[in-house]
C-alpha cells in the first residue's frame, strides 16, 4: 500500500506556483493548473515549467523596457 500523500500543482494570479494536498482545496487566489502525483513529480514538474521566479506584476513591466 502506498502511503505517499497525493498532490497538485496550483499557481495564483501572480503566476507563482506551489504544490497542495490533493485531500484539500488550494487557498483563496490558488488554481490546480492540471498536473499531480506525488511530492516529489510535482516539485519536479514545478522546477520545469516555472522558469521565471519573477511575480507576473514585476515581471511584465521589466520585460516591456527598452534595451
């Protein structure tokens, strides 16, 4: 038997991620983003698909500057 808790993969508006209980619903501002497993698949697949740690509100406007 298999004792691993399962878990997804949530993001909020600021598209930054984290990885929630599957037994629970994520906080207020935090969505599944379709991805789950264990604790470890889903730290993994955050360390692949997050790839900017910027929060969405600095980011956006850092990356619109001119060169």
């Amino acid at each position: 038997m298999n004792d691993d808790p399962h878990y997804y993969v949530v993001r909020n508006d600021e598209e930054q991620y984290s990885l929630w209980n599957a037994a629970t619903r994520p906080p207020a501002g935090w969505s599944p983003v379709g991805f789950s497993g264990t604790k470890a698949d889903c730290l993994a697949h955050i360390e692949r698909v997050w790839t900017d740690m910027r929060p969405r509100s600095v980011r956006a406007p850092m990356d619109d500057r001119p060169s």
